[in-house]
C-alpha cells in the first residue's frame, strides 16, 4: 500500500514513482485485490494506537527492526541517501 497525500509535488512526480516502482519489479493492483490478502483479515491483540493495522501485526510479531512509522529523517536520510534520492 503506498499512501499519497493530495499535493502537487505528488501529482508531478507520481509517473517518476510508479516508473520505480515497476523498474524495481513491484506489480500494480487495484485496492480490491490488496485487502483481499488474508493478511488484512488478521486482528491484532492491541490495537493500532493511530497506526495501520499491518503496523500493529508486526509489532505484536516482534520484529526486530520495527520502529514507530512516523519516524523523521533521523532515520530516512541516510537510506534516502545512499539511494541516491
């Protein structure tokens, strides 16, 4: 699931992301298809606290790598960066 909020930039570089996307070997598909995974019928035992429900799945899995989804550039930026974006 990608969320895009309703932004120009979002509007002017969505080709340039969905291109990524596809040169990175991700398929598109419709909503309908994406909730109709059997992940999205699992409940988590908490709740999501304001979190997505998969969210809420991984951290009650315990990954080891989950951080909280809002998390700034202290954490981006250097990924982002040697990505070259």
């Amino acid at each position: 699931m990608l969320l895009l909020h309703t932004r120009r930039i979002n509007a002017e570089f969505l080709p340039d992301i969905i291109a990524m996307f596809r040169a990175r070997g991700w398929t598109i598909i419709s909503p309908a298809e994406a909730y109709a995974d059997p992940l999205y019928a699992r409940q988590p035992a908490t709740l999501p606290a304001g979190e997505s429900i998969l969210w809420a799945l991984a951290r009650e899995a315990k990954f080891s790598t989950l951080r909280y989804p809002a998390e700034d550039d202290l954490y981006e930026k250097p990924i982002l960066d040697a990505l070259g974006f």
